[in-house]
C-alpha cells in the first residue's frame, strides 16, 4: 500500500492522473497547482488555509508568484517544497562539502 501520491501528465489529455506513489513535480505544471491537487482543489486549500478560495484561483490564473507569506503555510499543508512554490525566495541549498576552516 502506498502513502503519497504520484502525478503524472497524461499524453493524450490536459488533466492530472493521480496514482498511488511518491509525488513527481511535472515539467510545465505551476507548483501552485500540484498544491492545490494534493489537498484535493482550490476551496480546500483555500480551507487549510483560511482564506478565500477566489484568493488561490488568483494564485493560478492572475498573480505570477505565490505571496511570500503564504509560501511556509501552503508547504505544511500540501507538502509542496518552499523552493518549488518561490525558488526567488527559497533557493535550493547546495550540499555543503564538509570543509572545516582549520
């Protein structure tokens, strides 16, 4: 049995197909919008995250960027990573070598 879920860009339609696996982030799909298919849609994001569900549907068809100060939230409740939802924000670490300044 799997825990987590698994997105995969169907060839021969425009929409999601989930299935049950690890979450793959797609090429050509807005993070916001893996956000708000994990929970389920808009209004339970919108619900998660107690603000308006026309608020999140501005998120995807209107603002270019998730506001800074929802980033944290949406990634507790989606499990959507910060660097996915504002790499300008969040850049992805790189791994340190473990070079010690003695």
């Amino acid at each position: 049995m799997y825990s987590r879920l698994d997105l995969y860009f169907s060839e021969f339609s425009s929409r999601l197909v989930m299935q049950k696996t690890t979450l793959v982030i797609i090429e050509g799909v807005k993070p916001i919008e893996l956000a708000i298919k994990q929970v389920g849609g808009q209004t339970a994001l919108a619900r998660a995250l107690e603000i308006s569900q026309a608020r999140v549907w501005n998120w995807v068809n209107r603002d270019p960027k998730v506001p800074a100060e929802m980033v944290l939230r949406i990634e507790a409740a989606t499990g959507i990573s910060r660097n996915k939802l504002r790499p300008d924000i969040y850049p992805v670490e790189a791994p340190s070598r473990g070079v010690s300044g003695e």
